[in-house]
C-alpha cells in the first residue's frame, strides 16, 4: 500500500520504521533536507523536502493514490491542514497528531468528523494510558488490554522465582488460575510454549487472562503489588499531565516536580487536586526532601532520557517498589534493563503499533477488515494481536487441534457472548467471536493468516 508520512521526527521516524520492515510504498515529507536525506538513506523510503501542508508538495508525491495519509509533524494545526488537503486531494484515509490538552473529547470529535479523519493520535495521551494501567498492576513490566477486561502482562521472573523449573503444565495444575502463558523471552529468544516448556529464572514471560485470574496468580506466586495510591512524576510535559489528571481521577495522590516556574504555574491551574513543586529533581536531596522514600511509584517524564534513567536508578535504588521511565531513544531503551530499569514506555511505539494495526486492516480487503488491536512485546519481537470473527474466515468451526497452523502461532484466548476462554485443543471458533493470537516472526493482516 501507499503511505504518505508528513514530519519525520521521533514520531514520524518511528512509524516509518514500523511499516517499511512490513513492505509499505513509503513517501516520507519534512521540511528539513538534513532530515529527508537521512530517513532514505536509513529507510527503504522515498523522501520529499517540503512543506505537508502545501498543494503542490502533496501532488508531487500523488498524495490522491495513497491508502494512507499521515501527518505528525510538531504543529497540530499543521496536521490538521495536511490531513484536510489531502483527503481533499483524494488520499483513501488521514491521520493526524493532535495533542493539545486543549483539544479535548467533545471538540476533537468534532474535527474528525468535519475533517474526515480517521484516527486523531495523542502519543503523549497513549503513554499517560499506558503508565497509569501499569501503576494499577505495578507487578507488571507492561500491561496490554483487549475485549471484556482480557490482559496480556508481562512478567520477570526472579532468578529465585517458584517458577523456575516448572513446565507450564506444572503451572496449570498447581495454581489453577485460568491463565495462558504464551511467550516467553530468554536472553535474545523468544519462544511461543507448549505445555511442555519449563520456565527459568531470568525469563521475561507474556500471561494472557482476565484482570482477576492474573492477579490471583500474581498473589499464589507471592508476587503481588497492590496500586499506586501516591504517585511522584519528574518532569511537568504534557504526558505528566495526562498521567497526573488521571491519577488524581482515579483517587490517588499525586506530586510533580519541574524546575520550570511558569510550567509549575500551568499545573497548579489545570490540575488542582495535585501537589505541584517547583525544584530540580536531578538534585537528590530534592526528591528525598519531597517523600520519595514514602512513594508508592516513581515515574520520570522529563524531555531527556538521560536525566529519566538516571534519576530512576536513583528511586529503584532507594527501594521505590514502582519505577516507570520514559526513553525514547532506541539505544537508551536496550540499556535500562541491564541497568536495572524493568519498566520503560516510548510514546513513539505507542504510536507506531497503532499505526501499523490500521495499515495492516487497511491493507486487508474491506469485509475482512477485523483487527482490533495490535501491540509488539518484548522489543517488537512479539506481537499481539485482537481479530473480530466475521464469519468469511477458514477456522470456524473446527477444533484448534486440528487446525494446520504456522510455527510460532498461538491463539491464546476467545473472548465469546462476554465470557472469556482461555482455549484448549477441542475448542472452536465461531462467528462474532474476539480472538487473541500471539505471533513471533510472523505478521498477521487477518486472522486466517495463523494458518499454512
């Protein structure tokens, strides 16, 4: 397919990776030819130089044949304009970077619909979404949802877990918590298991079941965290606030440090229920001085990922039971957990896993069109995928041990009538169900593709 990505930033940059390794017809656009010049020398891409928001750019890049339109550039009213123009123009579907605070539910339905969007991103809106289901479970590494309260965590296992040495026929039997463990992590491996494989301690696992069959589990293990009730974020940036304004929603206490005076200003206006301190929070002390010790969970947002990793290893250090940061940069993510860092978020994977779930059901024929969600584990290793049943598929109806399906292909859970299964070989697939299917070195378009 077609896709035209207006602004090649972290965003943008992090999307064109994402969907070039899938065999998209990629035209990157930005303004800066430092920035074209090195996305096509990075990417098998063709690059633009110029304005996205500008008639004659979009028809050089024949923006009216493409599948798929998207504009993250900084400016929100840029892509807005860029969005409106090419569909104007004859783009198929567009989608903008809307990240404003101040482009709320009500009015942001309003621009979609006038400006025939088809998504409206907020990467700093799924990062505040994605931290906070975290601290709900500080147990987990990464929570993902799905249909009817469905979760995949992921889970350490300890070098001295209870675990190590079980087969996952083992776990089933002895905790009887209606769970699937279906991926694990070993080192640079990643494996889809059988009811054979025997865990180890060390290993980075992926449990799929409803929100109270993980946390029964997590309790028999000995290895339950209750939620964050008093939260301390480091850096006062529009994920900080999304973050803040939803924990203060949810009952929870919640304190935010930034040297900047006048963001502190902002916060103190926007988000009353928040205490809201002006200090540098690079200076140890300074954390200490305002209750770190007597936080339930330390999260650091600031705009530098060094400062984010440094400060915590400081809180992990200092016995903080929840320590989430935010790192953007690639290289810096593959660091932090062997520094000791278990929980990192990027806003530009958020994105970019939304991004390719949409390109991947566009691309699909339109009465097959039924994923649901997508999300990459373990360093996009992994993925997880949500298909709605629509009735057209090969798999209806037969037993899932009798399914001829590809190496490394799962399906972990079927979301049926409100009730969630967690399969075994003798059940089915029917029409109208949610399916969970977990993939390793494959890339599903639709939920016939787990077959040979």
């Amino acid at each position: 397919m077609k896709i035209i990505i207006v602004g090649c930033g972290k965003i943008g940059q992090a999307i064109i990776a994402s969907l070039a390794a899938e065999g998209h017809d990629i035209i990157a656009v930005d303004t800066n030819p430092d920035v074209i010049a090195s996305v096509t020398e990075t990417y098998d891409v063709m690059g633009v130089n110029g304005n996205g928001a500008d008639h004659d750019v979009l028809l050089e890049c024949d923006v009216g044949h493409c599948g798929l339109f998207v504009s993250v550039t900084g400016s929100d009213e840029l892509n807005m304009m860029s969005c409106f123009i090419a569909k104007r123009l004859g783009a198929a579907n567009t989608v903008a970077r809307i990240r404003k605070p101040e482009y709320n539910d009500s009015s942001l339905g309003f621009l979609k619909r006038e400006l025939q969007l088809a998504h409206a991103l907020n990467p700093e809106k799924l990062a505040a979404n994605e931290i906070y289901n975290i601290l709900r479970l500080p147990s987990a590494m990464k929570i993902e949802t799905f249909s009817n309260g469905l979760e995949m965590v992921e889970l350490h296992l300890r070098d001295d877990s209870v675990l190590d040495g079980v087969t996952l026929f083992q776990l089933r039997e002895k905790y009887k918590a209606k769970v699937l463990v279906c991926c694990v992590q070993r080192g640079d491996e990643v494996f889809i298991p059988g009811g054979s494989f025997e865990l180890k301690g060390g290993d980075l696992i992926g449990v799929t079941g409803a929100q109270a069959e993980i946390n029964k589990l997590m309790r028999q293990l000995g290895v339950f965290q209750k939620k964050a009730k008093n939260i301390m974020i480091l850096g006062g940036s529009r994920v900080g606030y999304y973050l803040a304004k939803k924990i203060i929603d949810g009952g929870s206490s919640v304190c935010i440090i930034d040297k900047d005076k006048k963001v502190c200003e902002d916060f103190c206006e926007q988000l009353p229920g928040a205490r809201v301190i002006v200090a540098d929070g690079t200076e140890h002390d300074i954390l200490i001085e305002e209750g770190l010790l007597s936080s339930d969970a330390f999260v650091a947002l600031t705009g530098f990922d060094e400062i984010n990793i440094l400060t915590s290893i400081f809180a992990s250090n200092q016995s903080v039971p929840k320590v989430v940061a935010k790192v953007n940069g690639d290289a810096l993510k593959k660091m932090s957990s062997p520094l000791g860092l278990e929980t990192v978020i990027s806003p530009k994977d958020s994105v970019s896993n939304v991004i390719s779930k949409y390109a991947r059901a566009i691309n699909n024929s339109t009465d097959n069109n039924n994923i649901e969600s997508l999300y990459k584990l373990f360093d996009g290793k992994v993925e997880a995928l949500e298909f709605s049943v629509k009735g057209n598929e090969k798999l209806i109806g037969v037993p899932l041990k009798d399914l001829k399906m590809k190496n490394n292909v799962l399906i972990s859970a079927i979301v049926r009538n409100g009730k969630n299964i967690i399969p075994g070989g003798l059940d089915s697939i029917e029409v109208n169900d949610k399916i969970i299917v977990i993939a390793a070195e494959s890339k599903l378009s639709c939920l016939d593709d787990v077959l040979l």
